[in-house]
C-alpha cells in the first residue's frame, strides 16, 4: 500500500469522500474505491461505475492562476499515462473538451475537476473514471482499455501513473501544453451541436483559445465559450 493512496472499499463518490475530508488531505493524495456507487460526472449527471471502471479522484494544490484549462491539463494527463503504460496507443487518443479522453471516436474516460479556495491557493479534487475493462452494454458511446489492446495494466500502475502525471503537470504552464492539447482536440473542424447557457446552437469547432476556451465558428463568426456542454459530434456515435 502507497502512503499516498487511500483504498476504500466502497463509497457513493471519490470526489465527494474527497471534498468532505479536504483539510485532512494534501498535495498527491489519492482516493480510490472498487465499489463507487453514486459517482458524478459534469453538469450533475451520473457516472455509472461497473467492477471493470477505475474510479479515483487526486488532490493537488495549484496557484489560482492555473486553474482556466486545468480540465484539459488533467485530460493531456490521462492520455499520458494510458500511452505510457501502453505504447501501441500512442497519438491515438483524442481530448473532447472540456474533459473527456476518446479513443476511436468513443469515450475511454470522463473527468470531473472541483476546486476550493483559500486566498491565492486552490486545492482541486480530480476525479477520473477510466474504462478499462467492458462496460455495460446500456452504457452509450463507451470504449475501454481492453477494447483497444490486448495489455491492461493492473489498477495500481495505472493510478501510479495518473498520479504522477497530473503531479509533474502541475508545474507546467498552460501555454507549454497547449500545442499538444490542441494537437489532440477531438472537435476540430467538426460540426457540433452544442449547449449554453439554456440555448442549443449547431457551429463548427474551431480550436482551444489561450485560455481553454472552446471556440466555435458560426459562419464567418467564431466565439468563444468559457462553459457549455456538447450535445453531439458529426460523425461519431451519440454522446
């Protein structure tokens, strides 16, 4: 057992367990459970947690000035780990922003980033859920690990190396991962239906801003969005 790591048998949410005991926890802690059943994931939907999804959430202290983009950070850092430990996948894993890991046009991993503040500090509870082996059928648009190769790497490796990652990323400045981060953006140049604030538009997606922000080209016009769900994605199954 790493010291870092804090094995839970079961609870309704990593992160959640994770925000109750934030004054308790510090820089690298990690939460894990095998049995998570009441996980959220963006815009208060459920993440539905199967025997074969990793689910665990990773504390990590930032200035407030890393926050804009740190979802797409945490993202870049998944597609890490997953190409390090499996180095048949690597450059073919895609970032859906503002959050999500793709492999072959479906969703290998969802990420949910919740912060607290305390004055020009921020701690950030990163909660990752990573298919690795089947998911359920009911589960829509899903991919996992053992879809795309025929290597998973044991639950241990892969927290290791999540952590790891979203740890040494935290000293990186946005601006030295964006060229990467726009390199693997999955909504370049597609067409998008996407929603904001109550109100649905079709666009294309036209790039990452400095900031993190989604940009989407309507016609001659391309504006930015700091928040917003996308609906569906021309091309690829429904999300």
């Amino acid at each position: 057992m790493q010291p870092w790591l804090i094995n839970l048998e079961s609870c309704e949410s990593t992160n959640t367990w994770a925000l109750e005991h934030l004054s308790e926890l510090h820089h690298g802690d990690t939460i894990f459970t095998h049995n998570q059943t009441a996980g959220r994931g963006q815009f208060d939907r459920s993440w539905i947690s199967s025997s074969g999804v990793l689910t665990a959430s990773f504390v990590l202290e930032l200035s407030i000035s890393q926050l804009p983009g740190f979802s797409l950070i945490a993202g870049l850092a998944v597609i890490h780990a997953i190409e390090t430990l499996l180095p048949d996948q690597q450059g073919a894993l895609r970032l859906k922003w503002t959050n999500d890991v793709f492999a072959a046009g479906r969703k290998l991993s969802g990420i949910l980033c919740e912060s607290r503040i305390r004055a020009d500090q921020a701690q950030v509870v990163v909660g990752i859920g990573l298919n690795c082996e089947t998911v359920p059928e009911f589960v829509q648009n899903a991919i996992s690990l053992q879809d795309i190769s025929a290597d998973v790497p044991d639950r241990e490796k892969l927290l290791a190396q999540l952590r790891t990652n979203l740890m040494n990323f935290c000293d990186r400045a946005f601006s030295t991962l964006l060229p990467e981060i726009r390199s693997r953006d999955l909504l370049l140049d597609r067409s998008i239906v996407f929603e904001s604030g109550g109100k649905q538009c079709t666009g294309k997606g036209a790039g990452i801003d400095d900031e993190g922000q989604l940009l989407i080209r309507f016609g001659d016009e391309v504006k930015r969005y700091r928040s917003g769900r996308v609906l569906s994605i021309d091309d690829l199954p429904n999300l």
